[in-house]
C-alpha cells in the first residue's frame, strides 16, 4: 500500500512540475507588436471608415508585422465610368477605398497581392478585378509584392458582383476564411 502512495505522489510531483517546458509569462512568441499598437484578433468587424491593426501574416509569425487596415468607402460605380471597359452583363461594379499601412516591425510580403475580397450575399467572397494602370477614377493603391516597415499606401478596389446582389462586408483575408478581419457597410 505504501508503494502504490508513494507512486501516486511521484507522479503528481511529476505532473506538477511540468513547468520547466511552459514559456514563462514575459516571455511571448510571435510579432514583436510595435508600442501603441493593439492587434485585432481574426474575426474582428469594424464599421467602413474605422480602422483596426491585426498581426501579418498572423500574430503567431515570429517574423511578421503589424498591418494598419482601413475601408474608408464602398460606393457603387457610376457605369459612366467605366465606359470604355467592357463589363460583364449583369455585374455592377464597386469602387472600395482601402488604406494598408505597415507599422512594423518587418516588411510585408503579398506575393499573390493584396488579400481584399467583397463578401455578398450568398456567403461568397469576390476577388477584386484589375483595372488599368491609368485608370483615375479607381487607382489601387501602390503596393507591389511587398510594403516596407513604416509605408502606408491607399487606392481603390474595384469589384463586380452581380446586380442586385447585397454587399455584406469588406474582408481583409490573409489565410483561410477564419483569419478575416471585416468591414460592414
């Protein structure tokens, strides 16, 4: 019988002091979050012309930044505009101003370009379309593959969604669905 306490209490010592592994409270992995900063976790719905910072690529990547997001406007374009462009039937375009800013500590990278998508009704998530370079009345903002620590760049997205169809929010998707931060009109 004292055998088996005496195992008991060993394994409970045992058990207990598991601490040695655990990472101690000051100690914290991922972006070194710049002062003043407060990162929004995924999920998170601002209304359009709020802003909100969130870690990028994730807040978990040691080697990430910190990315200002904004959505100042979502408007539906005037057809006018677009004259010259051959639209789809049945689309209606929308012009979306996006800000994106860099606060650091590391350079972003966007090698499939920047992850904005117009979420509709229907649970879809539109891509938004390239327009061209010359294009003024909706000129994206100037972000190539990467944006330095400290860049901030603003421009606006064009989007075609069928007619009719109730745009729902704004999403800033940097991986799957679960990592969308988003603007509601």
């Amino acid at each position: 019988m004292r055998a088996l306490a005496a195992a008991v209490l060993l394994f409970a010592l045992t058990a207990c002091s598991g601490g040695d592994t655990e990472k101690s409270s000051d100690s914290t992995a991922g972006l070194k979050v710049p002062a003043g900063i407060t990162l929004s976790e995924p999920g998170t719905e601002k209304k359009v012309g709020e802003s909100l910072a969130i870690g990028y690529p994730s807040a978990d990547d040691e080697a990430g930044t910190a990315l200002a997001l904004g959505v100042t406007r979502v408007d539906k374009a005037p057809r006018r505009d677009l004259s010259l462009y051959r639209i789809p039937a049945g689309m209606q375009p929308y012009y979306v101003r996006v800000m994106v800013g860099n606060r650091g500590p590391a350079e972003a990278s966007f090698p499939e370009g920047l992850p904005w998508w117009l979420h509709v009704a229907g649970d879809t998530l539109t891509p938004a379309t390239a327009v061209p370079g010359r294009f003024a009345k909706c000129a994206p903002p100037k972000v190539g593959r990467t944006l330095a620590a400290g860049a901030t760049a603003k421009g606006c997205l064009l989007f075609l969604v069928p007619r009719g169809t109730a745009v729902e929010s704004v999403d800033f998707q940097p991986g799957g669905v679960t990592t969308a931060v988003r603007w509601r009109p």
